[in-house]
C-alpha cells in the first residue's frame, strides 16, 4: 500500500527557505506516468497546489509560486522534496505530498505538516 | 490563468438528501476536472476524475457530470460521513470548496 509521509520543521522565520521531504513507501518514485508533488492549505482557507515533478524529473510548478519553488528528487531514498523561498507568514499552511495520475488526479496524499512561518 | 468558483459555499442538508453542488470556470474547460472530500484535520480523497469517472473505492451515490464551464457533483442519498468540504479541481486550480454541515 501507498504511503507518503511529509518531514521537516514546523517553524521557519521571515525571509528564509522552507524545507519539506515527502518519504514514499510502498512504490517507487521513478514509476513512470506519475507525478510526485506539493499542496498546501492556509490554516482555516482552501487548497493550492504547487508543484511537482516526475520520474524524468521534470518539474512543473504553479505559475504564481515559479519564482520561489524548487521541488527535486532522491531516488535512491525514494524521496522528494520541496523549497520554498523567501517565505512570508503567508505560507504558513498545511503542507500535503502527494501522487497524482496524470492531469492533476491526486489518487494518494500525505498526511500533512503544518508550517508556520514566524520570527 | 482559469478561476474555479462554487456553488453553494455552505449548504446544510440532512442523511438521506439528495445533494448537488456547482463548480463553475472562468472559460471552457476540457472535462479534466476532479472532485475531492476533505473531513476536518485530513488530508483531501479524491472522487471523481475526468468530470465524471468515479475513483475506485468511491461509493456509487457519488456521480459527477457536466462540460464546457460548468460541472455538478451529485451526492443521491447523504450518508453521516459525506458531512465535508468539496473542492473542485481542474491542473494547478482548486475550487474555494462547499462545505456541507448537518
């Protein structure tokens, strides 16, 4: 069975780089026709997706968030992994991994990790 | 860049309605859109893809339809544990969600 588990810390200051590992097990990252990438939800708000990356390791992100995203891969961990930079308290969210099928379809998640950016 | 938007934004319905919500776009659309629940402090589960292909393990009284900008899930029977918030999703946007309350 699927499974994806989000680590890193739960508080990053104003201005530095959040840092996320989402840890699969139960499949492999270098499948092919999957797409491995990141959610987020502000406290209380709606979903946003961010980006991803496949097994080609290509990577797609959210037009908005492009500047300040890089989501990359460990194969050999069977992990990947997300930066955001230069944060702001708003995005302090919950921030969910994830596979997705093919066209967005987000068939297994993460359980989650709340970030909060604060000095 | 495509706005999703949904209707209603709350509804209150009682175990046994019959439950349809709007997701609208901004302009026409290919029938990429998915539907997810989401329960308090849970990551979200997806029900519907491709507008109307139901996810495996997804109950039957879960259907989605719809094409162009508009596009409706359909819940035929509400069951205690449907009581949660909807997105709709089409590639990187999501929808502001329904929240469905007893």
């Amino acid at each position: 069975q699927l499974q994806l588990q989000e680590s890193g810390p739960g508080l990053v200051k104003p201005s530095e780089t959040l840092s996320l590992t989402c840890t699969v097990s139960g499949g492999s990252i270098s499948s092919s026709g999957y797409y491995w990438g990141w959610v987020r939800q502000p406290p209380g708000k709606g979903l946003e997706w961010i980006g991803s990356i496949d097994n080609s390791r290509s990577t797609y992100y959210k037009p908005s968030l492009k500047s300040r995203v890089t989501i990359s891969a460990d194969t050999s961990k069977n992990q990947f992994s997300l930066r955001l930079y230069s944060v702001t308290a708003a995005d302090t969210a919950v921030y969910f991994c994830a596979r997705d099928f093919g066209n967005h379809r987000i068939d297994c998640w993460g359980q989650g990790t709340l970030v909060t950016v604060s000095s | 860049d495509i706005q999703l938007t949904q209707s209603p934004s709350s509804l209150s319905a009682s175990v046994g309605d019959r439950v349809t919500f709007t997701c609208r776009a901004s302009q026409s659309i290919s029938r990429s859109l998915n539907w997810y629940q989401q329960k308090p402090g849970k990551a979200p589960n997806l029900l519907i893809f491709g507008a109307s292909s139901l996810q495996s393990g997804v109950p039957s009284r879960f259907s989605g339809s719809g094409s162009g900008t508009d596009f409706t899930l359909t819940i035929t029977s509400l069951q205690p544990d449907d009581f949660a918030t909807y997105y709709c999703q089409l590639s990187h946007a999501f929808g502001p969600g329904t929240k469905v309350e007893i």
